[in-house]
C-alpha cells in the first residue's frame, strides 16, 4: 500500500526535485510517493492524447486512481487526506496521474475513482508534481492530527 505518481513528461526539473526530495524524506508508509514518468506522445492533440492514455491505462491494476484535472472537483486539504486514507486503509494502493499538455482521454476519465481539481487555473506540469508532494505530505500530517495544517 502506497501511493504512486504516474505522470506524462520528462523528468523533473533540479528545482522541482528539491521541493519533492524534502517532502519526500518527511512521509511514512502508507502515504509514500513513488514517481513512474510516462513519455509524451510525438503526436498532437487527439492522437497524443489518446497515446499517451494507452500508455497510463496499461499501468494501472486495481489501485485507487485519483486524476488530476482543473475541470475536476476541487476539495480542501482534509477532505484529501479522507480521499487518500480510506483506501489506503482497505490495502488498496492510491495511483494518482497527471495527464500530458493534451490531457487524457475519456476512457481514463472513466477509469478514475475520483477526479481532483487542484484549481480552475491551469499549472504547469512540474509545478503540479511539486504540489502534488506537499499535499500527499498534508494529508500524511492531518490523518496523523499533527500540527502542520492549520485550520
């Protein structure tokens, strides 16, 4: 159980990998971050888009799926922390993904458990992945009831 990242790019940025390294030494089982980069598609729009969800459908076994996608729903950081224990605690892993500069197809769309907006903006991708990391390690910290969220 754990939770692992699959995320359509190269790899990350030196800046984005400090950012993530700290948050990464600070989480404990089961909320550990793995990280699997999936390449982009050498295609544009639909055909890309429908690549490179091929390409994430593949990976995906019984795990919680979480999608990324600013047209999802947007939830404050306790209620993530929920969407993250809960299956974590029934021995299920939790597979969040972070779609392509085209995003993903319907059919990833529909394998989704749950579709997480982290806002209406649009963020670039190495930007989201540092977020993502802070958020998993605020979740860690709420499920715990330290101190590190302030209500």
């Amino acid at each position: 159980m754990s939770i692992r990242v699959l995320a359509v790019g190269r790899k990350h940025e030196s800046w984005v990998s400090e950012g993530i390294e700290r948050y990464a030494k600070r989480l404990k089982k089961p909320f550990d971050l793995s990280w699997q980069l999936i390449n982009h598609s050498a295609r544009q729009d639909d055909a890309a888009r429908a690549e490179e969800s091929e390409r994430l459908l593949t990976k995906l076994g019984e795990d919680f799926v979480v999608l990324l996608d600013e047209r999802g729903k947007a939830i404050d950081s306790p209620g993530l922390s929920r969407r993250l224990l809960a299956p974590l605690e029934t021995s299920r892993s939790v597979t969040v993904i972070i779609g392509g500069a085209y995003g993903v197809d319907r059919r990833v769309h529909e394998r989704a458990d749950f579709v997480w907006s982290l806002s209406p903006l649009v963020f670039p991708h190495q930007l989201v992945r540092l977020i993502l990391a802070e958020q998993v390690y605020r979740a860690q910290e709420i499920a715990g009831g330290r101190s590190y969220h302030h209500e």
